[in-house]
C-alpha cells in the first residue's frame, strides 16, 4: 500500500480521504496500524461482524468513563448514556427510545423543522455566517423542541450542546471538561422544566423508563441532543457540497432530497468511524486478536465497499442499485449501538437542504466557496466560508 500523507485518525478531516480507505479495502482484512494502535476494519463483512460481536464493547474494560471526566457532572451523564454503556440493561432502555422516536410523525417532524427554518431566516436573505449557523443549529433546535422546549429555550440548549460535546473526544482537556460541565448544568435545568410537563414527549420516555432509571432518562435526553447535533449538521454540510460538485443532481422535492441525503451518508457520511474495545479474545475476519485490543471500524470505507456497492466511487442518489438495502450501508451502525435516530436525521437533513441550497447556490454566485473540516478524529464536519470579490 503506498503510504498515505495522514493516518487513519486523521483520514477523517482529509480534502479526500477515499482513495485511502480504497487502498485498504484492496488490502489484509484487519491490518493493524502502529500510528493509532488500532486493527482497521474497512469492509461491510468485518464492521458488520465486529459490531455484531458479543466481546466487542464501546468501552474499555475497566474504564466506562474516560479519567479526564472523572468526578465530573459531564462524566455523571457520559457513564449513564446508552451510547456508551452495554449490556442488557441498554438494550432494555434502547427498545424503549426507539419505539418514542419512531412515534414522531414525518408532518410533526416538517411542522417544527419549518418553524425553525423560518424563524432563523424569515424572509432575510441568509450570509455566511447565517448558512453555517442555520446547519449547525437546526437539527438539534428541532430536536429539543420534540423534548417539549420552547423556541427560546431550544436556541440556549443548541448553544450549550457545542460545550457538552467539547468532553466527548478522547483528547478532551481540563478546559473542555470544565465548559461541558458547566453547560450539564444548564441543559438539565432545561430538561427538567420539559419533565415538569407531563404532556411532553421527555416526560412520555421518562415514564416508560420507570421510576428507577429518572436520572438515566434525563442524561440520554440530554444524549438525544448531543446525537443529533454534530453528525445531522455533518450530513447536511455533505450534502450541500455534493450539491455544489454535481447541482445537476440537486433534490427539487422532499422526496428526492431524502434520497439525496441516504446517498451522501453512503458516499461522504459525517461520521466516518467508530471504535469496539474488545473485553476478551476473539477471533475475528479469521484472526486471533487479544484481549484489551481496539478495533477502528471505518464506516466511511464501507460506504465504498465494491463487494457490496455496485460502482461504489459513483455518486447516484436516485438509481443506486440496491439502496433498500439501508441494512447494510453501515453509516448510522448496526447491531447494539446501530443508530436510533436515522429516519428522524435524514428527515431533518433533506428539509433543511431544501430550504438553503437555493440560497447556498445564490451566495456562491458572488463569491469564491471554500470549507474546512472541523478538528475531529471520526466527524467529518465542513464549515463554509465565502469570498467575496473572488469573481
Ligand atoms: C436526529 C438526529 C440523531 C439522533 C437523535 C441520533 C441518536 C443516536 C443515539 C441515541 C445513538 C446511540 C445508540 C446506542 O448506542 O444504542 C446513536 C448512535 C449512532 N448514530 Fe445517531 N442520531 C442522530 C443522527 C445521526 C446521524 C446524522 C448520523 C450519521 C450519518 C448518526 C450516526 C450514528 C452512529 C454511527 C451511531 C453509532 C456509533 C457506534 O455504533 O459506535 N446519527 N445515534
């Protein structure tokens, strides 16, 4: 394999990461890299099976909670999260979050989502700042709004996210940990009010919970907002620039831009890897891997597979062959951990790509577009920035 310019870690926030994750998918089954001290799964086949494994957990053994957020409120939430627990008492608890968020209609879902949308632009013609603000944001207003929060307490709890997941990455320092405490604490007091409200759908998942898990409950709705944040802004991100490289494609519909958004979490997800821990031996993909050992499962590589994919490295958003198969396209996980909020996330992505693309288009007419990826090891996370006078 030719050495790349960056490791696996960084593959995330690469310009182009997939010739890379190409060259591994031509390459061992599960090569183990000295750079991140992980073993690399890039097909559908080894993710698949790693994800499905019973000794493959989200934690390692030992540690649920990361030392860095020890002691700390954040790390009171982080150790309650279904994200980051497992076992069967997770899987009772997720059951339950599933079948809450499945209640959630597509009209309510459009209804607040074009609520936000309006009154984050209104009638005003949005600038640069406003365009990553309304991608960055929505999703996770939106959300906080099905908690039962009104408008003006969703835009505080959108704020005080971006602190919470300062703790999440592993190379959190004092500094992080001590913004998402602080912000902990804000958002439970904001989570509390909408559990005061028996009506909402906060106090409808804490119910059914029970009396035992109140504090869980309240911890993964504040998991619910933090989920939604970052890799529903990332899909969003993606998809305009697919919209920007191919506007021939661009969605007119809602029914197009869902197909749209299922296509760009395939061809450029927004969370480009995830990691097991694994807490005995086992043999996987054929090979004997110890105890204690870290396994990268690069999602993003899988969307490329050719064993699975047919023309894998083509863009087609509205004639993929086999894109029922949703299954299998690893970008929101399986097994366990396989993401909850799918059809909420892409329901959100497509309404807001539809509602800011016109306007992303107007705004790159007069100006040279760029982006960066934000700093993350598993987030692929573009930021905008327009030019002006570049034309
Ligand atoms: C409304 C938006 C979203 C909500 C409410 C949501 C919620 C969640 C929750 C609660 C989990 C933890 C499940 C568990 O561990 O049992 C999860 C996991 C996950 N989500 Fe989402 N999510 C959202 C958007 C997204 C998006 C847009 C993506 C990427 C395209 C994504 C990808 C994932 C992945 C990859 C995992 C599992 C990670 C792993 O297995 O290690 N999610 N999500």
């Amino acid at each position: 394999m030719t050495k790349p310019l960056f490791t696996a870690l960084q593959a995330a926030t690469q310009p182009d990461p997939y010739p890379y994750y190409t060259e591994l998918l031509q390459g061992p089954l599960l090569p183990y890299d000295t750079a991140s001290g992980c073993y690399l799964g890039s097909r559908v086949a080894v993710i698949s099976g790693v994800l499905q494994h019973p000794v493959a957990r989200v934690r390692p053994v030992g540690q649920p909670v990361p030392a860095a957020l020890q002691g700390h409120r954040c790390g009171e939430v982080f150790a309650a999260l279904l994200r980051m627990t497992d076992g069967s008492r997770q899987q009772q608890l997720k059951v339950i979050l599933q079948r809450q968020l499945a209640a959630i209609t597509p009209a309510q879902l459009t209804d607040i989502c074009e609520a936000v949308l309006h009154e984050a632009i209104g009638s005003v013609r949005p600038d640069a700042t406003q365009i990553n603000q309304l991608i960055y944001q929505t999703p996770v207003r939106v959300m906080a709004q099905f908690l039962g929060m009104q408008p003006a307490a969703a835009r505080l709890a959108a704020t005080a996210i971006a602190d919470f997941v300062r703790c999440l990455p592993a190379q959190a320092d004092a500094a992080d940990v001590s913004a998402a405490d602080a912000a902990v604490l804000q958002l439970q007091q904001l989570i509390q009010h909408c559990l005061q409200d028996a009506t909402s759908w906060s106090a409808a998942l804490s119910d059914e919970f029970g009396t035992t898990a109140v504090q869980v409950a309240a911890a993964n709705l504040l998991g619910l907002l933090s989920q939604s944040y970052e890799a529903t802004a990332g899909l969003i991100a993606n998809s305009l620039i697919r919209c920007n490289q191919q506007p021939d494609l661009a969605p007119k519909d809602q029914r197009q831009a869902l197909l749209f958004v299922r296509e760009v979490s395939r061809f450029d997800p927004p969370v480009q890897n995830t990691r097991r821990f694994l807490a005995e031996d086992a043999v996987i993909a054929g090979q004997h891997l110890p105890a204690g050992a870290t396994i990268l499962l690069l999602l993003a590589a899988a969307g490329r597979d050719p064993q699975h994919w047919t023309a894998p490295d083509q863009f087609r958003p509205y004639d993929r062959p086999g894109h029922s198969a949703v299954a299998t396209d690893l970008s929101f996980s399986l097994g366990a951990h396989q993401c909850p909020g799918r059809q909420l996330a892409e329901q959100i992505a497509a309404l807001v790509l539809l509602v800011v693309w016109p306007h992303f288009r107007d705004l790159r007419q007069g100006a040279e577009l760029r982006w960066h990826y934000q700093p993350s090891v598993n987030g692929r996370l573009a930021w905008f920035h327009f030019d002006k006078g570049a034309h």
